[in-house]
C-alpha cells in the first residue's frame, strides 16, 4: 500500500483489512522520497494515496477497497471464504 505519513484514508484501510485478518501491510511511504511518488503515479496513475495492492491487482484507493468489501467482492481477493 502507497501511504504517507498522516493519511486519514489509509487509516482507514488498514483498519478494513485488520477486521479482515491481514495485518501485514507492506506500507510504502510517498511523502519520504520523491522517485517512490512518482513511480506510484506512473504504476497507478493516480496521484492521492492509499495506493492499495492485493497482489499484483490495483484495487486503487480506500473507497474502492471500501466498494469491494461492500458488493462482496473484497474476500475472495484476499483469500477469505
């Protein structure tokens, strides 16, 4: 996940994923090197973090992780029946 350092967003998806039992989070921080911003925009191509991963798949920020949860479609991603 593309994060920074204060991010209510990404606050908030850790926590969605916490309730669903990951807690390891591979945290990578935009706001401590510039080349890490912008290879997150041009991987993502877009400029707001989180940036969430769930594997190779671009789930993209807390709304869509928040979404996929929602129409049922965020525990198969992650491997919870």
């Amino acid at each position: 996940m593309y994060t920074s350092a204060y991010c209510p967003y990404c606050s908030n998806a850790e926590k969605l994923l916490s309730k669903k039992g990951i807690t390891q989070i591979e945290k990578i921080r935009v706001d401590e090197d510039s080349a890490i911003l912008k290879e997150m925009i041009e991987k993502t191509g877009r400029r707001t973090v989180p940036q969430i991963y769930i594997g190779d798949y671009h789930v993209g920020g807390f709304d869509d992780l928040r979404s996929l949860d929602l129409q049922g479609k965020l525990d198969p991603l992650l491997g919870i029946s």
